[in-house]
C-alpha cells in the first residue's frame, strides 16, 4: 500500500502536492554571464535539486529557448541571452513572479 503514496506529504502518488509547495519556496535567480569569445550563457540559480526535477526543468527550458544547455550542480545553463522571457516562461511552469529575481 505504501508503495503508491508519497514519503512526504502522505497523499496518494497521483495527488501529490510536494513539487508545487517546493516551488513556492524557491528563490530563483536569472543572470547572464559572458564566457569565452563573446558567447552569452543564461544561468538560474537558487533551485532545490531534491525537492524540483531539474533535469525535467531544464529539458523544457531548452526545447521552450530552442537552445542547449546543460545542468551544472543546481543551476541550469542556457546556450544564448534568454533573460528577457525567462520570467514569462517560469511563470508558466508554475513558479510565482515574486520568486524570480532578474
């Protein structure tokens, strides 16, 4: 019986609330850093790997930027200056626009 409800909350698996509570407590930072002849990476910094699936984070931010990126530790990096609609977008995966600082 335990096999279908979640360690955490208690809640059946299908029902779980864990990952949308952990995303009301991350403080997500967005910046860009110049590397190596004049190439822009996005970085976003301040997620919880054991709370959020980052790798699934980073799969959707990439295929929404139509960039490449990579998982480095707990920040997600992104081929290109994406900061613009970075806010947008996380905000449409469910993270709150008070989390997410420029």
């Amino acid at each position: 019986m335990s096999a279908g409800m979640c360690s955490v909350c208690g809640l059946p698996e299908e029902l779980c609330i864990c990952e949308e509570v952990a995303k009301e407590q991350q403080r997500i930072t967005v910046k860009v850093n110049r590397r190596r002849y004049g190439k822009e990476v996005t970085i976003v910094e301040g997620l919880d790997p054991s709370e959020i699936d980052i790798h699934d984070l980073a799969t959707y931010l990439k295929s929404k930027f139509a960039c490449g990126g990579t998982i480095r530790g707990s920040t997600v990096e992104l081929q290109g200056n994406h900061i613009s609609r970075m806010k947008e977008v996380l905000m449409q995966r469910g993270f709150s626009a008070d989390q997410i600082k420029d």
